[in-house]
C-alpha cells in the first residue's frame, strides 16, 4: 500500500539508518492506516457550524441558517444556533440529542413550534433560550415536560389563557421574566366583540405578563366568561328564531283556516229534491 513518495522519501533515511538497523517503511504503513480509520471513525460537524470534541460543543452562531442544521453529533452537550434566520423548529429537531443541555436559539426569526417540539430533549437540559424572536403563542404540548431555566422575553407574546398555563409549568429564568410583555391580548368585557382579530389591542397590551398575574389578572377567566356570554347570546338567537317560527307558523294556520271557512260560506245552499217534498208531504 505504501508505495510512491512514501517509498522515495523512506529509502533515503533507511539508507542513511540501515547501519544502525532501522527500518521505517512498515511504521509509516501502520501510521498512515491508523489515521485514515480515525478520520472515518471520527463524528462530522455539520456544514456551517464549528465543533469543540473535547467540550462536545456544536457552535453554529452567525451561520445564515434557515433551519436547524442537520447532522449534529448525538453526543452535543451545548448547541448554539444563535443570530440565524431559522423561523420554525420542527418535531423531529432534537429527538437524538439526549445529553444536550444548553439550547441557544435567541435571535432568530422563530414564530412557531411544532407540537412537541421540545419534548425530546432530555431531563439533563439546563438552559432553554428562545429570547428575541417571533413567538405569539405558545403551549405546554409543545414544550414537553422540560425544567431548564428559560428565556421567553422579548416576544410579541398575545397573552391569554394557553400562555398563562404555560408561564406557570416553565422553570423561567427570574433576571428575564419581567421582559415577557403582552403586545396584545384576550378582550375582556366591555372591550368590543370576541369575534374581533385576536391580534388586536387588548386592554393588558404592552404591560409585563408575569406581574399582570401576580396583580390578580386571570386570562383564564377572562376567556370562560367571555365564552359564557357568547354561549347565552347564542341560546338566546336560537329561542328567538323558534318564538319567530311559531308566530309565523300560528298566523299561516289561521289566515288559511279564515280563507278556508270564507270558502265554505261563499258556497250555494243545497235544494231540496222533489222526492224529498213528497216524502215530507205525505207524512202529513
């Protein structure tokens, strides 16, 4: 195998060595195969990213990615994919990567998860970051059962019942919890129809989520007594159209009925026949 420069570049320092009984041809084969079976052996870094083995550390930061890169060794212990344009995580994203533990995804362009996105990353994950991005809204499915410290903030977050029974199963992180701000929110009563763009302004727009709930705000029960309302509302639709289809059907029958019985009457009267005289004239 190890034949052309290895032969011409080995003969010269066997020769210069020969007296001294040294032979360096079989080495270099030895060394040369050890190598190429180390480089097949070795894991591969994804394309775009940078890979630190001895930290088991996967740096794709500043990358252009539009999506989570694939390929990333099962051994990655922390994954940066910050500043990238990535806009969604699928489910599939993170299924192999069992020992992860810190997740950088701050500064992309990430408006939706899929459900159970975040489900697959093991119970070693320490730090959950998903700060400045596009997330409106969020769910418990989506994140799984993770207890990682995570960053939410700087979100157009629409506040209402889903996000406020997420914010209470995450483990957020406490410096960054007040910057989780509601752009927009449920419409509480008196604040128009519930019909209405769920994107418009509502009345907790632009105020911190966390200390619109430690001040007694429950968008739960904002959405159950709006929903409420508008269950009555329909019930009362609903028996107001029958009331109408009664009245309506009542006058029908009697108009038909008053046609019918003035038929009757424009009628002629029955003559008698002769044999009917007869009869009656005979009985006297």
């Amino acid at each position: 195998m190890c034949t052309g420069w290895g032969e011409e570049r080995f003969t010269s320092i066997s020769g210069r060595r020969r007296g001294r009984g040294v032979d360096l041809h079989p080495w270099l084969c030895v060394s040369l195969l050890f190598l190429a079976l180390w480089g097949q052996a070795s894991p591969q870094c994804p394309a775009s990213c940078q890979c630190a083995w001895d930290t088991a550390t996967v740096q794709c930061s500043d990358a252009g990615l539009r999506d989570i890169p694939e390929g990333i060794p099962p051994e990655t212990v922390s994954l940066h994919l910050e500043r990238n344009y990535i806009r969604s995580i699928p489910e599939t994203a993170f299924r192999d990567l069992l020992h992860l533990r810190d997740l950088h995804l701050s500064h992309n362009r990430i408006d939706s998860l899929a459900s159970g996105a975040l489900r697959h990353l093991g119970p070693e994950l320490r730090l959950l970051d998903l700060s400045h991005n596009q997330l409106r809204q969020a769910s418990r499915e989506e994140f799984g059962s993770t207890r990682a410290k995570t960053r939410l903030f700087h979100n157009p977050w629409h506040c209402d019942c889903t996000l406020q029974e997420l914010m209470e199963t995450l483990n957020l992180e406490p410096e960054t919890v007040n910057g989780i701000m509601c752009e927009s929110s449920v419409r509480g009563k008196g604040e128009g129809s519930r019909w209405e763009d769920p994107g418009s302004q509502g009345e907790h727009a632009g105020q911190s989520l966390v200390k619109l709930l430690d001040s007694g705000v429950n968008f739960c029960s904002l959405q159950r007594k709006t929903t409420d309302v508008a269950m009555l509302v329909t019930m009362f639709v609903w028996f107001f159209m029958v009331i109408v289809y009664v009245v309506y059907y009542v006058r029908q029958n009697q108009a038909e009925a008053r046609r019918h019985l003035e038929y009757l009457k424009s009628l002629p009267s029955p003559r008698k026949t002769p044999t009917e005289t007869d009869t009656l004239s005979t009985g006297f």
